[in-house]
C-alpha cells in the first residue's frame, strides 16, 4: 500500500521502505495539516515507511480528487465501483494496462488488456 500526501508536500508518497528498496527517499514526514490525515496514519501504522517523490503503480483508489494519476504506470483506465463516496468524498478507482505500440498490422496479447 501507498498513501498519497496532499499538494502541501507536493502529493509525495508514503511507502514501506521494503516495497521500493532503491527509490530515491525524500525528508518528510507527514502531518494532518500539511501532508493529509491519510497519509499520516498511513506513515504512523508502517513499519519502516518512507516519503517518495513518486512511483509507478499498478491500480490506485482517488478519494476525495487527491489526483493519484501521477502515480499511476503510463495508461490508466478508469474503474466503476458500485460504491462512489466514502462520507461526503468522492470515489474514483482506475487500473493500468499496457501500452499499445504499432500500426493496422500489430497484433496484441489480450491478456494484457
């Protein structure tokens, strides 16, 4: 798991330093008011956790428009969930996949859809 800090710590990441072994630590630590609650008990419950300037991930949950696409691999693709609120805060989900590269002659593996 990730959490996202909010824009006053320039939406840096929180992380287990286990999770990302050669990623480039930068000196934060996150606070309810400069950083987000979130990503503060986040950072208080982990182990060994981290600040990152970024990562790539494979899927991510917004909450609250806290813009996680930054951190997401290159092509998103939005996921509908049955559930789109917590509290007041919007829900929004998105996976990755792929890129497609080619022309009309490529062929591409459908499992990476």
């Amino acid at each position: 798991m990730a959490a996202q800090c909010c824009e006053h710590l320039n939406r840096a990441i929180i992380i287990e330093r286990a999770a990302v072994p050669f990623a480039e630590q930068v000196n934060v630590i996150p606070q309810p008011k400069a950083g987000g609650s979130f990503a503060t008990a986040a950072y208080r419950k982990m182990s060994d956790p981290i600040a990152v300037e970024e990562i790539r991930a494979d899927a991510g949950l917004d909450i609250g428009g806290t813009l996680i696409g930054m951190h997401l691999k290159k092509v998103a693709v939005p996921v509908r969930l049955s559930m789109d609120h917590i509290g007041d805060a919007i829900l929004l989900a998105a996976r990755t996949r792929a890129k497609f590269v080619g022309g009309s002659r490529a062929v591409y593996n459908e499992e990476l859809l």
